[in-house]
C-alpha cells in the first residue's frame, strides 16, 4: 500500500478527530474540482486555501463549496 492510500485511510477510519486539508490547489499545481471533489470522497472537514487575486477567491470558493456540500 503507498504512502497516499495509507493517509487516506487513517484519515477516512478515524472518527475522533476531524481533519483539515492544507495547500489543497498545490499552488496552482492542481484545478479546484479536481481537488475539491478528491476532498469531498474523504473524512475532511475543512480546508485552507491561499489566493491572490478577488477573482481567484470567488472561483475557487464557489467550486470548494459546491463539491464539499454533497
């Protein structure tokens, strides 16, 4: 089993914390649905993202939102 699955399911087994994605977008590296659907499959229940520019928030906030509501 590879490091990422191994992470993915202490994160999904483990009920008596919650967790937060950190640096989810990659600096740019990753699109936001891509990211924020990968996300909404696991046992997170927050994420940080960092932004430049208003319309780069909104974006990639609408996107967050959408995909972490299901």
């Amino acid at each position: 089993m590879g490091v990422q699955r191994k992470h993915e399911e202490i994160v999904d087994n483990c009920n008596q914390f919650s967790f937060i994605g950190m640096k989810t977008l990659a600096a740019g590296k990753i699109e936001p649905p891509k990211a924020y659907n990968y996300i909404s499959k696991h046992n997170i229940h927050a994420v940080v993202i960092g932004m430049v520019e208003v319309e780069e928030a909104k974006i990639a906030t609408e996107i967050a939102l959408k995909a972490l509501q299901k």
